[in-house]
C-alpha cells in the first residue's frame, strides 16, 4: 500500500523557487513516502518538474486552490477538504499555524487524518516586533493567537519546533507532542575554505529587510581592510545599494542577489569569516549560520535576547551587541588573529555535528513512521 504525504507549505512553491531555496527531500525524508502531494493557495505555482527533488523519489502533485486568507477561509475549507479527501493521505503536514495550518486542522479533524505541525518561527515576538510597523497585520496576528494557532497546536498529533527558543511558545499554545528537529544541513556538500583571501572576505547572507540588519554589517567594515558579500534579495536592495556609495565602499561590497541552494556551498568555501546582524527577538539560529559552522567559518552574529538560548550555537561563535562597533571589533580580531581564528574555526566544524542533516532527516522519517504505525 502506498504512503502519501500531504503538504501545506509556509509560501508557494515559486516564492522558494525563485529564492533558489529548493531541497533535496525536504518534504519526504529519507524518501519513506511514495506520494507528495503540495496544497498550494495561489492560483498558479511553479512547473512541478523544477520542483520535484524537494519530493525525493515520490510521486509530485501540485494542487492550487487559489487565494485562502482569515476572510474566506471558512468558505474555501470545504473544497480544499474534498481535495485532500480524493488524494486520501496517510499524513498531513503544515507549516505554519495561521491559515494553513487552519485549514489543515479542518480537514485532519473532518477525515481522520493525522497532522504534524512545523513551527519555524515565534510568532509571539513577530506580532511584538510588527506592532509598530504594520499595525493592521498586527491586528490578524493578535486574531490568529486567540482563535487560529490554539486550534492548530492543540489538535497537532505532532509538533516540530527548528529551534529550542519556539518551544515554550509551543507549550503555551497547548502542543501536546513537541519535537525539537532543526533545519537539515547536508554537510557533506561543504567544506572548509583552506586558501585565505590577500584581503578577507566576510560573507552575509539573509533576505534585504530591514529585519535583518545589513545596514549594521555594511557600516561595521569602514575602517578594515576587507571585502564583504551581501547574498540575498528583498525591498531594502536599494537603499543598501546607496548605503554602500555613500560610505565610499562601493569597491569593497558586492551584492548577489539569487544564488541556488545547489550552489551555496561554492559560495562560503570562497569566504574567510562570516557575520550575521539577524534580530535575535525574531530568530534564533538561521541556516545562514549552520550553512556557515558547517563551512568552517568564524562566525559573528549578535547576542541571543536570553542567555540560554546561546547553548545551541556552542562555543565557537562570536556573540556581540548588535550595533556596528561591536562588529567591527570582532572582525578586527579575528582578521589580525590567525590561531584565534583558526580555533573559532576547528569549534564550528566540531560542533555543527550535531546538526548533521542526516541526523534530521532520521528524526523526521521516524516521526512520520511512529504516526504510520499507529
């Protein structure tokens, strides 16, 4: 008999695609499920066939079900159920608790089906961080903290939280399974960068928001002898790009704004540091960064908003005041020190072992093979 896997991703499938944020299995570990089977809420995604490895092996199906938000959800729930309910899946998967993962709460409870739930973010310091920016999305997100991600989390037979800091936010929303499995890195496609660079290159790679601060790295290099590469796209391109100028460092930083997941590694193996100015409020361990531990890179980032949440990173990682000087300064020893930097960089290797991607594709493939059996 056939196992099937629904799926009811955080975005469509175009949105990762065109970040070039594709990976292999990442819907079907260890290729345990025969079928993979995507509800997407647009009206249109991406051609099936440039997506199809995040499926392994599986069978790939892209449903779009059109536009579902808090207005119309309750209107559109009965057809995305008949839909799930032809495709009769074993599992249903969310990815996150608000509307989707409404839906998906519905039609687990209306077919009997089983429900994992991924929570990749705290949504509880994302409504306090968007309060002031975007009052109206502030007010959907208090909605959806009363009456939306309770429902999904209490009824979850199962949920993964990709960062300890995500759990007590879990526990407070009635999860009744929590799973701590973290983002997979496949750290047999990076390796350490031997040959240093005449002039270092620091690397940063997020999405352009003002969310994760590039402004700060950018200023924290005027005065040091480095290169720096900024990887990523987003709305603050622009005003990054007339930072650069205006600061005169127009020769010294370059901007790529698409390079493929596939392709990543090629790209920190060139680097000699990597730094990070992400707001810790909002999220705790990047893959940026495990992508970098797994490069073998010094790495900078700012300090966490409690003191234990530092314990996943271990003691390899510079852990600086967000602000440029702070920056600055940790780049200027590491660049003038060759054994502290080369001991920051033995402490990395040594401890993104514990997030072998391989390790988290086990923990996934025998969480779905526990709900299987059951």
């Amino acid at each position: 008999m056939s196992k099937k896997l629904c799926v009811f991703p955080n975005d469509a499938l175009i949105a990762y695609y065109n970040k070039g944020e594709i990976k292999d299995r990442y819907f079907n570990p260890d290729n345990l499920f025969d079928e993979i089977h995507v509800i997407s809420f647009v009206n249109e995604d991406v051609d099936e066939e440039k997506v199809k490895q995040v499926a392994g092996n599986a069978i790939f199906k892209i449903h779009c079900v059109g536009d579902i938000n808090l207005l119309n959800m309750r209107k559109k729930k009965e057809t995305v159920k008949e839909i799930i309910k032809k495709i009769n899946p074993n599992v249903i998967r969310t990815y996150n608790p608000l509307v989707n993962g409404w839906i998906a709460t519905y039609c687990s409870k209306k077919l009997g089906i089983p429900l994992v739930v991924s929570l990749h973010g705290e949504y509880d310091r994302f409504r306090h961080m968007i309060k002031k920016q975007n009052f109206k999305q502030y007010l959907k997100l208090l909605y959806t903290s009363k009456f939306i991600e309770p429902i999904v989390l209490r009824n979850a037979d199962r949920v993964i939280c990709v960062y300890k800091t995500i759990i007590p936010y879990a526990k407070k929303m009635g999860a009744k399974k929590i799973d701590l499995i973290y983002n997979r890195v496949d750290l047999s496609k990076f390796s350490k960068h031997t040959t240093k660079n005449k002039i270092p290159l620091i690397i940063t790679v997020g999405r352009l928001i003002k969310q994760k601060n590039h402004e700060i790295i950018i200023r924290a290099i005027v005065g040091l002898n480095v290169n720096l590469l900024i990887i990523g796209d987003g709305n603050d391109f622009e005003r990054l790009e007339n930072l650069v100028k205006n600061l005169g460092l127009k020769d010294r930083v370059t901007f790529k704004r698409h390079i493929p997941h596939s392709e990543i590694h090629e790209v920190y193996k060139l680097a000699d540091i990597f730094a990070l100015a992400m707001r810790t409020d909002l999220e705790s361990l990047p893959i940026p960064v495990l992508e970098a531990m797994a490069s073998g890179l010094p790495i900078i980032i700012p300090k966490p908003v409690s003191s234990n949440e530092d314990e996943e990173l271990g003691d390899g990682v510079i852990l600086v005041d967000n602000k440029p000087e702070a920056f600055n300064e940790a780049l200027a020893k590491i660049i003038s020190d060759q054994l502290f930097s080369d001991n920051l960089s033995k402490k990395t290797l040594e401890n993104i072992k514990r997030f072998d991607g391989k390790i988290m594709e086990e923990k996934e493939r025998k969480l779905y093979e526990e709900i299987l059996q059951k």
